[in-house]
C-alpha cells in the first residue's frame, strides 16, 4: 500500500508545484489555506485525524516579506506558531513532518554559500517568524526534517519573475537591486527534491535547496527580460538599471548574501542542481505553454 502525503499550503505556488510534480510512489492529499488554516491548533489536530496520512509536507507560509514588518502577528502565526502546531500534532498521531522554510533566516554577512550548521540572525520579521517555525518543528519533533529555500518563483501565484514580467510589459525602464546577491529557485525544482526527501524516511534535520549558482536581483531582471524576450513573451525593448539598495528603501531590511551550500542535499537525495538561468528558461516555456491551453 503507498504512503498517503499530506501537502498544507497547496494553494500556493510551491503547493501548486508539489501536486503537479507528484510521485507515483505516494499517494497524495492536498489541503489550501482556506481548507485549514495552521495557526489553528485544533483545526490542524482534526485535518490530520481525518485524512491520516503518514507524512506532511508544509509547503504554507506568509511570504510578504515587506507585509511582514507591519503585520507581524499574523506572520509570525502562518510561519512560526503554525509550522509548531503541525509538529504537535504529527507527533502526537506519528506522522513525519517535512517543513519548508528560508535563506532570510541569515544575515547575509557570509561572503560563501551557508551551511545548515551556519549562525542564524535574521534581519527582519519574516526570517524571525520563519526561524521560530524552523525551532518550533525541531524541538517538537526531532525526527523532522527542514528544506531551506530561497527566491523562489512560479507561474502560479506571486513572484519576483511574474512582477518583472508585468512591469517589463508596461515600462521602457526599470531600476533593480544590484548588491543582494542569492539563488533563484523555481519551485518546480524544490517540489522535486521535496518528494525525494519523502521517499529517505531516515533523512532529517535541516538540508538546504535552490538550483545552481547565484546572481543579484538585477542580473535576476536582465536574465528574465533576455529569456522572456527570445521566448515572444515581451515585445518592446526595456533598458534594466542597476541601483543600491540604498536608492530603493523597503521596509524589511534583506540580507546582501542568502546564497545557501546544498552539498548535502545533492550527496542525500541523489539529485544533480541545475543553474538557476536554465531553470528560469523551462519555467518561462511552462508559463508560455500554459497561456496557449
């Protein structure tokens, strides 16, 4: 018989990516945001009751990170109280838990790519409520594992690719941050790695996934206007301009380093990174692939 999977946060880009990617060696529950909502303790005890799975992916969070700073309650519900109480309640009925969370858990200070190992200092109330979850998850449940990720984008929900694409299509000039340096992620790529973990029940404590290499959010920019341009997704030329992030003020300071080490991950889960540009590329074709269904 396959083991049932239980995916939280599916209506999201990574959940979304998750039931797409899938893996005929489980079978697969899904449950969006609005079906339940995590910081509810006792919700999150019933959904597990009911759907009895074996493992729970949590793919849920609250990713506006700017939001974040004003509305920091209800973050650090989503990405902190929620992630603890799913630990409480995967131990208490023995699921195992994997739960996903993020390179903002630095502080960028690092001039190479972070360990699972390295010091935490988060910068902002984002990677403070995503530490938090990360603790709640390991303290509660030992045998959880964690999947760090970083800058990850889709065709599905909101992103830095699908921003760059709207503003890309209504402006002939655009000013993007050229001293924040990290890994572009196409969730995609991390549903796959987050099924391969599922199937190495030994493997846990804390990994790290994002695809190869490491660029700037401007050089981010210039790559998704290149890709999206060959690809007839744009039409008219746009000229890209490097700034500090001095010049574009936000109100959640970001670290200017979030490149993460996933030797671990490759050597444990048998999978090869692949260079964020040529993620990006299959991940423009998919969104154009998608545009003509």
């Amino acid at each position: 018989m396959k083991q049932k999977v239980l995916v939280v946060g599916a209506g999201g880009q990574l959940g979304r990516e998750m039931l797409l990617a899938g893996d005929h060696r489980f079978e697969c529950a899904a449950l969006t945001r609005q079906e339940l909502d995590i910081g509810d303790a006792v919700a999150v005890v019933y959904a597990l009751s009911a759907h009895r799975p074996q493992v729970v992916i949590n793919a849920a969070a609250y990713t506006k990170v700017d939001m974040a700073e004003i509305d920091a309650d209800a973050a650090f519900r989503a990405n902190a109280e929620g992630p603890g109480n799913l630990a409480r309640a995967c131990l208490a009925q023995k699921i195992r838990l994997i739960h996903v969370s993020t390179d903002f858990v630095f502080d960028g200070e690092s001039s190479h790519p972070y360990q699972p190992s390295a010091p935490t200092a988060p910068l902002n109330e984002y990677g403070r409520g995503k530490l938090a979850g990360e603790q709640a998850v390991l303290s509660v449940a030992p045998g959880a594992l964690v999947m760090r990720t970083g800058w990850v984008y889709s065709r599905f929900g909101g992103n830095f690719v699908k921003s760059m694409l709207r503003l890309m299509a209504e402006r002939d000039e655009l000013s993007i941050v050229a001293d924040q340096v990290g890994t572009p992620t196409w969730a995609r790529g991390l549903a796959a790695a987050l099924w391969a973990a599922t199937a190495r029940p030994a493997l846990s404590g804390i990994y790290h996934w994002s695809d190869e290499g490491q660029c700037s959010w401007y050089e981010f920019a210039v790559a998704i206007y290149e890709e999206a341009s060959n690809l007839g997704l744009l039409e008219h030329p746009v000229t890209i301009r490097p700034i500090k992030s001095s010049e574009y003020p936000t109100p959640a300071r970001r670290p200017a380093y979030s490149v993460l080490d996933k030797t671990a991950s490759w050597r444990e889960l048998e999978l090869s990174g692949v260079p964020w540009r040529s993620q990006l590329a299959a991940m423009l074709a998919d969104m154009k692939a998608s545009l003509n269904e």
